[in-house]
C-alpha cells in the first residue's frame, strides 16, 4: 500500500486543520493583552510591565522556530505540529496554577515553544497542498483563522476571565488545544517527510544548521525577514500594551478591552481575506506598500486622539484592517523563496515575527515602565511600519523568480 505524500492530501482538510490551529496560536499570543492589568495585580508586578507575559512567549517562538521548521522538513510535518500541540496545551494549563511572576513567564515560553511546532508545520503544509497562484488566498484564509481569534477567542477568554479569574482563561485555551490535537490525528495521515533523502545525515543538528543557513543565503529571503520582523514590531510595541491603554486612558475592565480588541480582530481578519485575494491580482508588493503606509498612521494616531473614545476606536479598527490586509502577502512571499525548504524558509519567517513581536513588547515595557507616553510608543511603531518599504525594493526578484516556479508548478 503506498503511503500518502503531501501532494495527495486534501486540501479541505489541511486548510481546516490550519485555520483552526492558527486559531489557537493566535488565541494564545493575544489572551494577555486584555488581561495583564489582572495578571499583574494577582502577582504584584507594574502593569506596565506585563508586556514580558507576551515577549517570554514571543522569545521561546522566535529561537525554536527554525529548528522545529528544519525538524518539520526532515521528520515530518504531522509529528512536529502534534507535538507542538502537546506542549502548547502543557504550557497553557501550567499558565493557569502558577501564581509567581518569573514562573508564569516560563510557563509563556514553554506555550510559545509549542506554537513554535505548529506555525511552522502549518504553513508548510499550506504551501504544499495549493499552488502559488492560489496561495495568497489560501495564506489569506489562514491568517483569517489566527485573526479570528481576536473577533471570537480573545472576547471570549476575556469575559470568562471577568466571570472567574484570569486563570480560567488559560484552562480554555489548554482544553482547545486538546480539541485541536485529536482534530490533527483524524484528518492528518502520515506522509513521508519533504527532506527524505536527508535522513542518512550522521549530525541532525548539522543538518539543520545547513538548512538554516542555505535558506537565508537568498538576499530576497532576508528582506522579507526584515519585513516580517518590522511588521510585528509595529503592531506589537503598541498593540500588546493595548490592555493598559484603554484602562488608564478610558478605565476599561477586561470584558471592555476585550470587546475593543474584538472590533480590531474582525478589521483583521476582513482585511486577511480581502488582503490574500487582492495580492493575487495586483502583486504583493502593491498591497504591502499600502497596508504599511494605512497601518504607520494607524498606530500613530490611535494614542494622539486624547479622549475621543469613538474615534480612537475607529483607527484602531483601521489599523487592525490594514495589518490583516498585508500579512498574507508576506507569509505568501517567503512561502515561495526557497520552495525545496518551504518549513525552514516559514519557520524563519514565523522567527521574525515573532523576534519583532519579542523585542516590541520587551522595549514597550521598559519604556513604558520609565514614564514614557503612549505617544512615544505610537511614533515608534509608525516608523517600523514605514521602514517595511525600502526593503520591498528587495523581494522584487523573489516575485519575479517565482513565477516561472508557479508556472511549472501549475504545468505539472
């Protein structure tokens, strides 16, 4: 009996799986945000500094992601992305019994350890299963499915939190990562890892060095990490802080902020499907172009209204969209740079995300903590936004390789 390769599984099913994990890493990476105000008074630290509880999460993703991606490329994309969710769920459940400061951030890291398997895993299989010229599309749905969260999961973790404590929260979240782990083993059969032929390799660790290092051989490659990386950090340093904001701005509880944050998610994640569709038309750098320059005046703006609390809701849910319409664009880009390591290639890419994610919050925190305004906070992530477009000049060439790749793609 021949076993089933990644060209022979279904799309419906692999896209299913994928939107329902990203789902979940994104559920996971923003239920803080609305809930650091609490966190921080149970465990008696600054509020200003809760943004820590998001950088020790982003911290474990952006070191571990390459080597699980390299791993996911050798061993297989179904193993890395169960095990993942194992440690995913193991990281969450621990969040919610853990009441000492430096604990909980260990317990974040062990969960961005875990997202760190799935990403990666999931938007190779992705890219495997649906053709270039459909990918924008299909990237689009997925980072819908992560951004969806923010419409449905974070609200939600939010008002539970308000009814039964923060820690409820993280019970949730451990649960669905369960869910999610027997959704994987029923629709996902084993397939023979892409780097097959590699399994001889006498140093495995060396071999996931080399892999590493040939992907970013591409200059291409690193513009679109230089990309991703400045990209969350424009939405992270003032986004994770979001929580904060409103409570000293507006005096929101968690249930409020969450209802906020619910407003941004859904510009989101219409901007994902909407961004992912329109990239494939007009070309992905088009988009990227305009959704950074919308997203720079975005997260400017949104701490320079002062007390106007509909409009500062209003660019807020502006920004959002401009952030969900670029980011397809970008996971579809590396997807294609180096088609022979696609988990590798991701899994930097999801490095630099969540890097920029990491050092955002890491310096929005020390910042903030120091007495600096929001305002500061709100320029800098502007100009992060800005600085993505010189280094657009730099995928030109990736787009242009690219193509004849789909063209013999689509032939074959």
């Amino acid at each position: 009996m021949t076993s089933p390769t990644p060209s022979t599984l279904r799309p419906n099913r692999v896209l299913l799986v994928a939107v329902c994990s990203a789902f979940l890493v994104g559920l996971d990476s923003m239920i803080t945000v609305p809930l650091v105000p609490a966190i921080a008074e149970d465990t008696g630290t600054a509020p200003r500094l809760g943004g820590l509880f998001v950088s020790a999460y982003a911290l474990l993703f952006a070191l571990s992601a390459p080597l699980c991606g390299a791993m996911s490329d050798r061993v297989g994309r179904r193993r890395i992305l169960t095990t993942g969710l194992i440690a995913f769920a193991l990281g969450n459940f621990l969040t919610g019994v853990t009441s000492e400061f430096s604990l909980l951030l260990v317990c974040r890291a062990v969960a961005g350890l875990g997202a760190a398997m799935i990403m990666p895993s999931v938007y190779a299989m992705i890219a495997e299963t649906f053709p270039f010229e459909r990918r924008g599309k299909v990237m689009g749905i997925v980072v819908a499915g992560l951004l969806s969260s923010t419409v449905l999961g974070v609200p939600l973790g939010s008002y539970l939190a308000y009814l039964a404590g923060w820690r409820a929260a993280f019970f949730a979240v451990g649960a669905v990562s369960v869910l999610v782990h027997l959704l994987v083993l029923a629709m996902i059969p084993v397939t023979p890892p892409p780097a097959v032929e590699q399994r001889n390799s006498s140093s495995p660790l060396a071999l996931y060095l080399g892999m590493v290092r040939r992907a970013v051989s591409t200059p291409a490659v690193l513009c679109v990490l230089g990309c991703t990386l400045l990209w969350a950090f424009a939405l992270y340093g003032m986004f994770s802080n979001i929580g904060v904001f409103y409570a000293e701005r507006f005096d929101f509880n968690e249930a409020q902020t969450g209802l906020a944050i619910m407003g941004s998610g859904a510009g989101s994640m219409t901007g994902a499907l909407v961004g992912g569709r329109i990239a494939d038309r007009l070309g992905k750098r088009k988009v990227l172009v305009v959704a950074a320059l919308v997203a720079a005046c975005g997260v400017t703006a949104v701490p320079l209204i002062g007390d106007h609390l509909v409009a500062v809701l209003v660019v807020f849910i502006t920004w959002g969209t401009a952030v969900g319409v670029g980011q397809p664009a970008l996971n579809a880009l590396v997807s294609e740079l180096r088609p022979e390591m696609r988990g590798t290639a991701l899994a930097l890419n999801g490095s630099a995300q969540y890097g920029g994610m990491m050092l955002a919050t890491s310096i929005a925190a020390v910042l903030l903590d120091n007495g600096v305004s929001f305002n500061v906070i709100g320029a800098i992530c502007g100009v992060c936004a800005l600085a993505v477009l010189p280094l657009l000049v730099g995928v030109r060439v990736a787009g242009q390789a690219a193509a004849p790749a789909a063209e013999m793609e689509a032939k074959a």
